[in-house]
C-alpha cells in the first residue's frame, strides 16, 4: 500500500510540473504555445486565459479537497487540445497528450496520496 501511494506521489507531481511548466509557458506568451494554439484561431489572451487555467489546475492537485476538481480541470484542457489535434488530422499531437491525460486518469484513481481516509 505504501509503495502505491508512493508511486501516486510521484505521478502526481509530474503532473503538477507539468501544469506548472506549460501554464507558464501559455501564460507567459512563449512563441512556441503562441505558433501551437494560434493555427487554432487563439488570441494571445486566449493563449494566456487557457495558461491560467492550466495553472490553476496544477494548485489545485496539491491540495487533496480541490484534487479532484484539478485533474478534472486538467484533463478537460488537454482533451481540448487533443480535440484540435484531431481536427487537424494530427495524430502524432494526440499521441504527445494522451498520456498527460491518462496522467490524470490514473491519478485520479488512486488517488489523493496525502489524503486521510474518512
């Protein structure tokens, strides 16, 4: 049980890197995010509206009351994202966010590791 919930731990804050790392990188106006999402018709706000969500989600993951709120509303911005990449017919854009989405997946399922049992 406890290597479990270690092994969630670290899952969890990979996912919480991850948030941190691409929220910033949205919110902050990298070329990169700016280039990706505006083949999309985003606005640089749009970018950095999504950034902030992406952001928030990642705080919301520590907490383990608001835990599964942010992996819900991390899994509800990469499946965003995966929506577009199969509008464009890019199969190998779903396949680098599929498993972020399957991140949360799992972590939600075995979930919160800091979390008491009530």
């Amino acid at each position: 049980m406890m290597v479990l919930k270690g092994i969630n731990l670290v899952l969890m804050l990979v996912a919480v890197f991850m948030g941190f790392k691409q929220g910033w990188a949205m919110l902050s106006g990298s070329p990169d995010m700016l280039t990706l999402f505006g083949k999309w018709h985003f606005s640089k706000a749009g970018v950095a509206t999504l950034g902030f969500l992406t952001t928030l989600s990642a705080v919301l993951l520590i907490f383990p009351k608001t835990f599964v709120w942010g992996n819900f509303l991390m899994a509800v911005t990469i499946l965003l994202i995966i929506c577009f990449h199969l509008l464009d017919k890019d199969l190998k854009g779903v396949g680098v966010e599929l498993p972020f989405l399957l991140l949360n997946l799992i972590i939600i399922y075995l979930q919160h590791p800091l979390a008491t049992a009530e």
